[in-house]
C-alpha cells in the first residue's frame, strides 16, 4: 500500500503539485435487517481505492480511482494535477495552510469482540428474537431491526513525509416497532430512532443493549401512544433525553462550528453559520452552566468522531467550543485555519470514503456533564414536559431556527412523571435555548451517542459523528408548535 | 465523448480501460457472464450480477473561487446469490478473478446463515426493454478547463455585482448492466450535468439550478444572472408574522416538497401501513386538477428502464385528478397482492419493496407572473430546506423556507421576507392547490428531480419566523 501511495505523491510532484496527500482506503460493511419476522437486507461491501488531492498553481484538485497499480495510481495523481491547474482559471487567492509536522503511526480503535468474526447466525438470530418480542404486543403493525458493522483501513500519506495507517471498527444496532391505528401511525425505537446506537467497537456493543429486554417495553408504548393525550401548544419547562440532546447538539452547536460553513464554503448547499468571526470569543452561546467539547480522542470515548489522526494527517485534538457557556472555538482544517490566523488546524478532516475529498465535519463534539441526578431533575420540576427518542429535525440553513419532534413525552407534575404525551415537539432560536439550560445531569447519565447518517457536502458525503449528552432542562421553551393549526 | 474502447474480455478476465470513457457495454457484460459462471462454480442455483461504471466530475465554487474541484472514476459489481430459498448480496469493486470468486462465495455463505424464504421467487427470464437516449456527448466531452471558465464567467458577474457567488458545476457518465442465470440482460447508459448557483448580496441570498442529461439544455449564465437579480431583490428582507398565507411555490419548492410522497405509492409501503395512503385509496384526497404518473419514458426524466430485478418500468397512473388509483409492485408485492409487477423494484434482498422514481406530475398553463397577478396577499417561494416528516399519516412536512422569499401584494412582488418554517400537511396542501404551471424538470436539494409545475397554494402554514 505505501509504494502506491509514495508512487502517487512521487508523480504529483513530478507534474507540478507543490503538495498532495493521499488517502488509500479498504473499507468492508455488512448490512442486516429484519421486517416483521423475515430477513429483510443480508448484504456485504467492500471498496477499495485511492483518493489523491494535490495543491498546483496555489489551487486544489483532487482525483480517485479503483485501479490500484502503478498505472493507474499514476494517471490518478496526473489528473489531479491537471484539475488543480483547471481550479486556478477561477481562484481569487492562492491556497495557504498552517503548517503541520509529519507523522509515522499506526493505530487501531479499541474492540474486545470483532464483529465480522461473530457468526452471523447469531446475529439474525438476535435480531429475529427481538423481532418476535415486539410482535407479541397486540396492535403493534410492524417491526424492524438492523445491525451495520464496518471495518475500513486507511493508509495516508503526504509530501510533507506523513505516513498513518489507522484502523476502525465500527458497530450499530437497533429495533423499531411502529403501530397504525385510526388515522395515526405511532414508532417507538430502541436505542435510538434511525438505525439506533452506533460507536467505535465490536460486538460488545450489541451484547450491551440487550434488544430482548427493551424489546416488549418500545411496543407497548408503541401502541400506548394511540391512547395518550396530545402534547399540549405553550412556552415551558423541557426536558430531554440524552439521545434528543445529542442531536440537537449535532444541529445547532456541531454544524454551526465548522469554519467551511462560516467561511461561505457550503453557501450554496449545507448554508452557511449565524456564528461569523467576531462572535469568537464574544457570543454567549449559553447559560454558565453549558460547556461543549469537540474531542476526536479515544480518550473522550468509542465515539463516531474518535480517532489518532484526521484526514489531513493532523492528530486528534479536543477544542473547547463552549466554556462556561461563551463561545470558544471553531472547527478547522489547514487551510481554514491560516484564514483566520489560528497556529494550528482543529484536526477534523474526514473523508467518507477513498472516493471524496476530505471536509471539515464534526468529530465528537458532546456537551460535558452536569451534576444532576436524574431522579432529583424531575423531582426539581414542576410543570414539564420530558421529551425522548428523536422523530423528525430541520434548522435553518444559518442554524437558528430549530424544530424536533420526539417518538414520546411525559408530562411532569409536581415532581413525577404522570402521564404519556403523543406527537411531542418543540422549536426556538438556538442561542436562546442553549441561554436557558439550567440544569444538566450527571456523568453517570452521560452516553457518547453515535450519528451514523450526517450528509454534507458535494458530492454528497455520510459520516459518523458522536456526541456525548446526558439528560438536561431548558426553561421557556416553545413546546408543540409542529402541530399547531393557527 | 472519446470512442468506446473496444472490449477486452480474455478468458473471462478483465482488461479495464485506461481512457476515462465508460467501457463499451461488452466488457460489462463479459464481466456478468464471468461471474454467472463463477457462481454456477460455486454452487449457486441461480445468480444475479449488476456492473456499475461511474465517471463523475464536480467542480465547487464559493467566494466567487473554485475551492474544490474533484473527479471520481469506477466500477462495483454486485452480486446475489441464490440456493434452497436463501438469498443475499455482496457488492466489491475488486475485479480480479480471485476477488470475485471470494465475492460469490461471500454472497452463499451469507445466504445460507439465515432460514430459507418459502415466498422467495425464482429469478426472472429475459424481459424485453423500450428504448430510451439519454447520453449527450457535448455533457461526456466536457472538461475540468470547460467547467472552470464557465464557474470564473458567473464569479465575475457576482464581483461586477457586488456580490458573492457559491455553487457547482457538475458532469457524468453511468453505466449499468445486469444479467442473471435466466438469460435476462439489460444495459443502460446515461449522462447527466448540474449547475447549481447561490448569490449572496450582505445578508440575502437567491438560488438557481438546473440539471439534465444534456449540458447544452441549460443556460450556466443564465442561471447566475437569474440568482444574482433576485438575490439583489431579496436584500432589506422584512419580518411578517408567521400565519396561514397563499404560497407561490416555484418548481423547485414544489418538488422539494410532493417529493415526499414518492414512498407512499409502494404497494410493500401499504403492506406495512407506514404509507399515507392507507384506507385512502381510490378517495379524493387531493384537489382535481392533481395527477401524478410514474413514466420512466418522459423526455425530461432520467434513469434506466428496468428495475433492480432487471423489470422492464411500466408507466404507471398513480394519482387521477386527485384520486389515489394505483401503486406501484415489485414482483414479490405483485405476487402478495395478486397484480403484475410494475418495474418499480429495489434490488434484492431488501425490506422496503418498491418505489415510484419517475414521478411527473400533470402541469397547467398558467405562468407564474400569472400566479402572482392574481394574488391579492401571498408569498413567493424560490426554495425550501431541510425538510422532514412530522406525522407520516396526515403527511405533515416542517421545513425553512431559504434564498428569496418574497411577499406579493395586490398582483405583484412587493418585497422580501425574513424566511419561516412550516408545518404544513402535504395533503391538505394538495388539496388547496388552485394553479398551476407548466410542469418542467426540477432541481432542489431535498426530492431526487422529478417533473412538477409550479404551484399556487392557499392556507399554506407557517409557524414560526428565523431571523433572516
């Protein structure tokens, strides 16, 4: 793999780039999922190949290709040179980075059980089982559960002498069960909604959320929810779930970080960021109690966004993005960190694949602990409205202007969980809502979730993120307005 | 476009081309026949193979610059297996013989882990497929230099403007090919081009896009003076307050919304009562002059004319003026529900059965000026973003409206709008319908590009205002 990929940058320079890094990538994922008692996707991928990105003429290109010989790794460098020189026809400044130190290193993420190693009859077998669980319930019309596994390799190598060989493992499971009744289709899932919980590891994932235990509890509030009250339209006490959180960290703290967003990069297709440079270090994000990391150190946890190096060759880093609730710090790569005179690039350059450009994304970027217990949070609250499980999100292409919708609500009177809500939601402005946080519960509350499906760029490109959240209230909060008919 | 290379199959291995132009269709198809062989080697009753060839090219540009500016070129071969009623599937984009014998193996010892299917159905035999030419040669001749002029022309009307222009300035070629143990063969080859502008004046924005099989059938300049004038319009943008207005959706915005209910036509869909149009079918759900048909052979459409099980696509009428008749049926949802497949169809194995993927939608003739100079007080509507589905029954979609948003007063545009989100029922919307435009091929960001006009709503929900 490293004589292809030094052939690659050898003949990149020789073409004329003043720099390349090269990303040669072997990627394997196994895809199963059930419907109703059947098998419903039994598949298995591998890709292989060579991405190459190269700096000539002060201008970008980049190219990839699948024949991995010295042929066609050297028709790919001269591609991306010739592009590159195609880019500077239509630049306005020449390309700058910060400067970063080579690295020769070989890492691999931590897992105890490999999963590919596991023997897929136990897996379907699980996932059947807890199919059959959730069937059991009376009224529940339709059951599905997944597991995706991922093993890739990545070799990168730049012209500044870099060579990282890292190697993830990457597991996620989770079960849905979904109910038609009237004029009403209720879901219920388990660990989380959209493919459940995802993370850096093995097999030990799967084992540790016993599916079958939680399996029968989602479907019978699946079917619950046809009975319970609406979630009632006010401005009020909020509290959400450590899944809930974690997304909504992702969409109004994580995308409104990235520097590409900020810097008019993504203008045209993610949007751009309310966080533009003079609000560093000036804007209160949030109540003095808020204080958000990105952290793509395994250090942090087995997240989505864990890793020793990003794809840019830069080593993983924690940054303070919110401390005390005042807004810190963005995320960067090489590039955007010399635009506005940052030392050092953030590290979180990621590529989805051989095949796509490196961009700015979010590593694990988590909200730290509280000191709540959870039991004491809702016992503290009396008028609330408890909200769990994400169903639907949208923000503004600014990431202001926020609305989720979770699977299930509680509404809390005088200290106790008294009844279901169905069809909960709430929405703001997302400085506002962060400013009225005032309580967030302990570590032991505290999970790394996993975001498996975050889309960004062009073309398009799916990455995993994690962001750590435990339970948390928000105060004055616009409580059902996606069902409201004024 | 280069000349197809002539195909280089020698006892059943693959020379593949060193040119970027697809490969000629032959070479795919000795790479099928290859691995039908290799799995008929292996034990397998019966086999599946699709060839996929991709060469993509997308130039991005932001700060009136290209920032990043890419090219991807390659194949995957995906394979499935089928032995005592068990299926699978394993996709690789390693072509040697070795690689694709593991591959077969892979896809049996996948298939054998799980309980045999009484309802899995033999493959299909040869199907007869209609014609269909979608591969301009001015999109496949076009170069890195070619997208780069085109990009500097529009950056420099943003900068004469004083204004900041981001977007791309895509081009590609695909090629496909399926066959399986039964004879069936089916090949397919398109290309396609995008270009997409956003003009950013201070704080207001506008968007303009446009893709096709053919470069040539837009106008790249075009598209960046249409963005960079309504983006002019869009600045000084005031707050109204959210409520119930009549919308001018223009085409994009339209698509971006009824995209969302390409899913509920699946027949598997109503099977799993997860569609919308459960118990509503052959019920006048939406206004009268709504109809919608899936037809693959639309001059505006792209796409092969088969399915994933290598089906020949049936145009379908799915929705007659306002009426939910018909769905669409893989063969395992047809065979359930006693009706013909329709070549709708997801490769198999999959869980989620079949989709329409061709929707056009029938259009009317009034223009939008039209639509604007009859409004007494509504809203025009560029663009919609990051749309999803709060209530999958009642169909209600929340989303923002982005890049001009403009208030129309007594019969014209009167000025721009701080944008809102929506939660709006799809049905009802449909329902509320009361013009209609042409029906042209749309681009947005959220629906795959379909044929729809563009449309003027009544009691169109707004719930809430951001701050722009």
């Amino acid at each position: 793999m490293w004589d292809l990929a030094t052939h690659c940058l050898d003949v990149a320079g020789w073409r004329g780039a003043t720099y390349a890094d090269v990303r040669l990538m072997h990627m394997r994922q196994r895809d199963l999922t059930t419907k109703n008692g059947k098998i419903g996707t039994l598949a298995q991928t591998e890709s292989i190949g060579l991405g190459v990105r190269v700096l000539a003429s002060e201008a970008w290109g980049f190219a990839s290709t699948d024949r991995l010989t010295r042929e066609g790794v050297a028709a790919c460098a001269a591609k991306a040179v010739s592009i590159a020189k195609a880019s500077a026809l239509a630049k306005r400044r020449d390309v700058v980075m910060v400067d970063e130190i080579a690295f020769i290193d070989s890492w691999q993420s931590p897992f105890q059980k490999d999963p590919f190693e596991i023997p897929l009859e136990s897996q379907l077998a699980l996932l059947l089982a807890a199919d059959a669980e959730m069937r059991r319930v009376k009224g529940v019309t339709l059951t599905e559960t997944d597991m995706q596994f991922r093993k890739i390799d990545s070799w990168f190598a730049s012209s500044i002498g870099s060579r990282i060989h890292q190697r993830k493992v990457i597991s996620g499971c989770g079960i849905v069960a979904t109910a038609f009744q009237g004029e009403e289709i209720q879901k219920r899932s388990y660990p989380n909604s959209f493919g459940g919980q995802h993370a850096l590891g093995g097999y030990e994932l799967v084992e540790s959320l016993e599916l079958l235990k939680h399996a029968p509890i989602i479907a019978e509030e699946v079917v619950a929810l046809h009975s319970a009250a609406q979630c009632p339209q006010k401005s009020g006490t909020l509290i959400l779930g450590g899944s809930q959180l974690g997304l909504q960290i992702h969409e109004s703290v994580g995308h409104p970080i990235e520097l590409d967003r900020v810097l008019g990069e993504e203008a045209n297709f993610a949007g751009t960021s309310f966080l533009t440079l003079e609000k560093l270090n000036h804007l209160r994000y949030g109540s003095d109690i808020v204080n958000v990391v990105a952290d793509a150190r395994i250090a942090h946890g087995p997240g989505l966004g864990s890793f020793a190096y990003d794809d840019e060759g830069v080593p993983a880093q924690c940054t303070d993005v919110i401390r005390d609730g005042q807004f810190r710090g963005y995320l960067s790569n090489r590039e955007t960190a010399h635009l506005i005179g940052l030392a050092r690039s953030s590290g979180t350059m990621r590529t989805e694949s051989w095949n796509r450009l490196p961009i700015i994304r979010m590593t694990n970027v988590s909200l730290l602990p509280g000191s709540w217990d959870f039991d004491a949070l809702i016992a503290d609250t009396d008028d609330g409205i408890l909200m769990e499980t994400n169903r639907s999100w949208s923000i503004d292409d600014r990431r202001y202007q926020f609305q989720f919708s979770t699977e299930v609500a509680w509404e809390i009177r005088g200290g106790k969980k008294v009844r279901m809500l169905k069809n909960p939601s709430y929405g703001g402005i997302t400085t506002e809502f962060w400013n009225s946080c005032d309580a967030i519960c302990s570590a032991e509350h505290w999970t790394l979730w996993g975001t498996p499906n975050c889309g960004k760029g062009q073309p398009m490109q799916t990455m995993g993120t994690g962001h750590g959240a435990s339970p948390s209230r928000f105060r004055n909060v616009q409580i059902g307005a996606a069902f409201s008919e004024q | 476009m280069s000349p197809p290379r002539k195909s280089r199959v020698k006892n059943g291995r693959v020379a593949r081309p060193a040119s970027l132009a697809l490969s000629d269709v032959r070479l795919l198809r000795g790479m099928i026949d290859n691995i039908l062989r290799l799995a008929k080697a292996a034990g397998a009753e019966a086999a599946e193979v699709h060839v996929d060839e991709v060469l993509d090219d997308l130039s991005r540009f932001a700060n009136n610059a290209i920032h990043q500016n890419v090219s991807e070129h390659g194949f995957t071969v995906t394979i499935r297996t089928v032995a005592e009623g068990r299926t699978a599937r394993v996709t690789t984009n390693r072509l040697d013989e070795n690689s694709l014998r593991s591959a077969v193996h892979s896809a049996l010892s996948l298939a054998a882990s799980q309980p045999a299917d009484p309802q899995l159905l033999a493959l299909p035999g040869k199907q007869k497929y209609r014609k269909v030419e979608r591969f301009a040669k001015s999109t496949a001749t076009i170069t890195p230099a070619d997208r780069a002029q085109a990009i500097r022309r529009a950056c420099d009307l943003a900068v004469k403007k004083g204004q900041v222009a981001a977007g791309i300035f895509a081009t590609g070629q695909l090629q496909t090919a399926m066959g399986n143990s039964r004879g069936l063969f089916a090949a397919y080859r398109e290309t396609h081009a995008e270009f997409s502008i956003t003009m950013l004046e201070g704080p207001a924005a506008s968007w303009a896009k446009a893709n096709a099989a053919n470069v040539r059938n837009f106008d790249t300049q075009a598209l960046a003076r249409q963005a960079s004038e309504k983006s002019h319009l869009a600045v000084n943008a005031k707050e109204l307050a959210p409520g119930r207005y009549t919308v001018i959706l223009e085409p994009a915005a339209a698509l971006d919304l009824v995209g969302f209910l390409f899913y509920d036509f699946a027949a598997t869909a109503l099977a799993d009562k997860r569609s919308c149009l459960n118990d509503r079918l052959g019920k006048q759900i939406f206004g009268p002059s709504i109809s919608i048909l899936d037809d693959a052979y639309h001059p505006l459409q792209l796409g092969a004319p088969y399915d994933g099980e290598g089906m020949p696509r049936q145009r379908v009428l799915l929705v007659d003026r306002g009426v939910p008749q018909n769905l669409v049926y893989s063969r395992r949802a047809a065979k359930a529900a006693k009706k013909n497949p329709t070549g709708h169809g997801f490769m198999l194995p999959n869980e989620y059965g079949e989709a329409p993927m061709n929707l056009v939608f029938s259009g009317g003739n009034d223009s939008l000026e039209k639509m604007i100079a009859t409004t007494e007080r509504g809203l025009l509507v560029t663009r919609v973003w990051y749309i999803r589905e709060v209530d999958p029954y009642e169909k209600i979609m929340t989303g923002m409206t982005r890049d001009g948003l403009f208030l129309v007063e007594q019969g014209r545009v009167t000025s721009a709008v701080r944008n809102f989100r929506f939660n709006q029922s799809l049905l009802e919307a449909l329902k509320n319908v009361e013009m209609l435009g042409p029906a042209v091929r749309a681009s947005g960001e959220e629906a795959f590009e379909m044929v729809v006009p563009a449309m003027k709503i009544s009691d169109f929900h707004f719930s809430e205002a951001t701050k722009f």
